[in-house]
C-alpha cells in the first residue's frame, strides 16, 4: 500500500515521504496512530501544504532560537554551594539548577536543552552548552563559588 508519512518514522523515511508498506502496517498502525495517510491525490496536496508551513514554522524556531543564543552568548551564572577542604562540593550542580538560575536572570530555558554529560561537583569556572535548536548551541558560563558563611 503506498502511503505518505506525516512524521519522521524510524527505519521507514521522514515527514512528506511517499512508501509502500504492507497492507496491515498502514491500516493498523500508521493511518489510526495518524503517522500516515493514503497516497492519493488530494492527500498529496495536502501533505505538501503541511509540509511546507512546516518549513517556514522551523525559520522561525530556528531565527528565534539564534537570536536568543546571542543574547545568552555572554551570560555568566553565579552558584554559591558548600565545599570541602579539595574544592569538593558537598552536593553538586545539576541542570535543573542552572535552569532556575537562568530563569532569575531572565531566560526560560528547560533543563532538557542544557548538555551537561554529569552533574558539577567541583568550585571554579565551567563552561555550560545550550542547546537551543537542533543545530543552534551556545555557550554560558558557570562560576561556582564557596559558600564562605557555613564555616
């Protein structure tokens, strides 16, 4: 049966696409979950609308989401945390964290979007990437300090 995805499906093709696929594929999965639709020709009309408010949607995001990274290009965070005698933290710093210290400043970025490969758990400066769009990243800066007054 030919179909046309109306999203990106995994080891099948991307959004727009015309595939043939098996008969109870696209009855029973694909067309009732919405991922697909008949390839006829009103629906290739209209699959190609879609896709093309898609594209001009995804301009935006991306224009919005670039002019966001350079506003954030050089923003400095500041953590006061509790330390030990190596510059250990006690706990550390996550990207939930940051989120909420970026929103205080002014920028509601989720926490999903900020690539951190382990949570901080040592004082100094750190650099911290954001990814704002699929190919849009930018880079702030985190300054841990000690918390002087727990001692």
């Amino acid at each position: 049966m030919q179909i046309i995805l109306r999203e990106d499906v995994e080891k099948l093709g991307t959004r727009g696409q015309m595939v043939k696929v098996a008969n109870g594929y696209a009855r029973n999965f694909l067309i009732p979950m919405k991922k697909a639709v008949a390839a006829t020709a009103s629906n290739v009309k209209i699959v190609e609308q879609e896709r093309q408010a898609a594209l001009r949607r995804d301009a935006k995001e991306k224009d919005s989401a670039e002019e966001l990274g350079k506003l954030m290009a050089g923003v400095t965070i500041v953590s006061v945390q509790k330390a030990g005698e190596a510059d250990q933290l006690f706990g550390s710093v996550t990207s939930k964290d940051i989120a909420d210290m970026l929103e205080k400043q002014g920028y509601n970025i989720d926490r999903k979007k900020i690539m951190l490969e382990a949570p901080i758990k040592t004082l100094g400066e750190h650099k911290i990437a954001i990814k704002l769009y699929r190919d849009v990243v930018t880079e702030i800066t985190l300054a841990v300090n000690k918390d002087e007054s727990a001692q």
